[in-house]
DNA sequence: AGTATTTGACCCCC
DNA sequence: GGGGGTCAAATACT
C-alpha cells in the first residue's frame, strides 16, 4: 500500500523533471514555470523520503549480543542445548538505522564475515547475513543482510543494520567527502534527499566498482549549495548523462547539472518498493 | 593450526 | 504458530 504511493509520488517527480527538461531545453526560460517544476520535484522527493522512512523502518535488527557466559556450563551435546538456559533472552530489536541498497557486487571497503543463511519464505534466493570482522575485537555493531535480487538477479539486495564503529569505518570516514552531492537552492523542501546521506558508512563506496563509476561525471561536478549526499549506491546503477544547466531566478543564481542523475536516482529508488 | 563458512538448532516477535 | 535472525558445532579452507 504505502509502496505504491512512494511509486505514485516518485513517479509523478519523474513527470515533472521530464516537464523541467524540456522547458530548460528553450532558448527563452520561464522561469517562474522553472522554479515551480523545481519546487514540485522537490517536495515529491520530500514526500517520498519521509513514506518510504516508514518502510525501511520496519526492517528489524539483530539482537543484542548475549554476555551470559556462565550458560555454557549447561551445554551436555555437542550440538545446541535445549531451552533450559535461554541463551537468547532479552532479545530485542533495537532501532539502529538501516538501509536498503541495490549492488551488482556485495564486496565492500568493509571486512565481513558471515554468520547465517535462511531460506526466506516465498523468496526465490536465500537470504544471507553479515556481521563485521571486527565484531570481536573492537565490538562492531555493523551487520548486513544479502539478498539476490529476484527482479534482477544480477544484482544484491543488500540491508545494512547498525553503523560500523570499528577502526576501518573511521578510516573511510574521511573519504566520505568525496559523496555526491545534489541541492534545490531557491526553496525550502531540501531536507528531501537528506535522509539518504546518513546510510551506514557501508553502504557508501568508492574505489570499488570503478566500472560503473567510471561512466559518471566526476563528483564536484554535481549540484551543490546546501549539500546533500546520494549514496553512491544509487547513482552507479546507471550511466549518467551528463548535461549541464545554469540559470537564474530571484537574482540567485542556481545551476543545474547531471540532473538526468537525479532522474536516475529517482528510478532505481522507485525500484526498491516495486512489488 | 588458525580462520572462515556452512547449516541445523534455537529463540524472539508478529 | 511460524517466519526470520542469530548461535555455535561441524566442516572447509588456507
């Protein structure tokens, strides 16, 4: 239900943007139709992040980690005890953010290890599960889950739970400023793309699938001015055109550049809530 | 031998 | 009650 109206919304951005090429394609701009076409496309992408807020949340956590060593007294077998011991109590689902991505690689700058494989019902691939390496030692808290996609096989499903604090998180932090970056500047619906800038550390890449990312324009040359990130992610599933728009309207002067990215990024997100 | 993966068991929560 | 997330012994790999 709630996806389809994420679908609608995002759509109906789409439409606008298509509407907003097209003017920007005339010699003469109208730029008060302009400016209306930016504010309408921004306010559904403001929409569309705070629906689909409500979506991601619901995916559920992993449990806090069991500090009980003393149950393993109780083990007699060699395989699992039975439940007189609840090695699992005080389970509980903490709201650690999350975040959906689409990849045609699960590899990232982070170490993983996995820890279990489900069949999930009624899908078609098994659903795998990551934690950090540094789990252990340096008590990361940064899972993630790994789905093949079954409308793209080529492509993962990949949900990262909870934010990696281990040393080599700290050491991609730094790179993080090499993000994308888009901007509205002459309105006030911006906080839209926001919600996508705070992925876990995870989910953002760089070095990595230089192949796709090689057919983009370099970072700086997107849209800036109240900087909001885009996760990598989301703009390396397709090539990008690379036009390039400036204009004026208010004496501000706004410039517009890859917008078939934000295009782009509106449909693989569209993507993620498609049934 | 140490580390990573597999996989059945276990438990929480809807 | 059952789906999904995690544990941990067994196994595979380096």
């Amino acid at each position: 239900m709630a996806e389809c109206s994420v679908i609608d919304v995002l759509r109906r951005g789409q439409e606008w943007t298509e509407e907003l090429k097209v003017l920007l394609a005339q010699p003469k701009l109208p730029s008060d139709q302009v400016e209306l076409l930016l504010r309408n496309i921004s306010g559904a992408f403001s929409e569309a992040t705070a629906m689909s807020q409500n979506i991601v949340a619901s995916v559920p956590d992993q449990r806090m980690p069991s500090t009980d060593e003393n149950d393993m007294d109780a083990i007699s077998s060699k395989k699992r005890r039975t439940q007189a011991t609840p090695k699992f109590g005080g389970r509980k689902r903490a709201n650690n953010s999350c975040n959906k991505v689409l990849r045609k690689s699960i590899d990232d700058e982070f170490q993983w290890r996995k820890y279990g494989q489900k069949e999930i019902f009624g899908a078609k691939y098994p659903r795998s599960y990551f934690r950090c390496t540094h789990k252990n030692d340096q008590n990361c808290q940064a899972t993630r889950q790994v789905q093949q996609s079954e409308k793209q096989p080529d492509m993962y499903e990949i949900t990262y739970i909870g934010e990696h604090t281990c040393k080599e998180a700290k050491k991609h932090c730094q790179q993080q400023e090499a993000s994308y970056m888009i901007n509205f500047k002459p309105n006030t619906n911006n906080a839209l793309i926001q919600h996508f800038s705070s992925p876990p550390l995870s989910s953002i890449k760089h070095e990595q699938e230089e192949e796709v990312m090689s057919n983009q324009t370099s970072p700086g040359s997107i849209i800036s001015h109240e900087q909001v990130n885009i996760p990598s992610d989301f703009l390396d599933m397709e090539p990008i055109v690379s036009d390039s728009f400036s204009m004026d309207f208010d004496g501000s002067s706004l410039e517009l550049e890859n917008i078939d990215s934000i295009f782009s990024f509106d449909q693989q997100y569209c993507s993620l809530f498609q049934v």
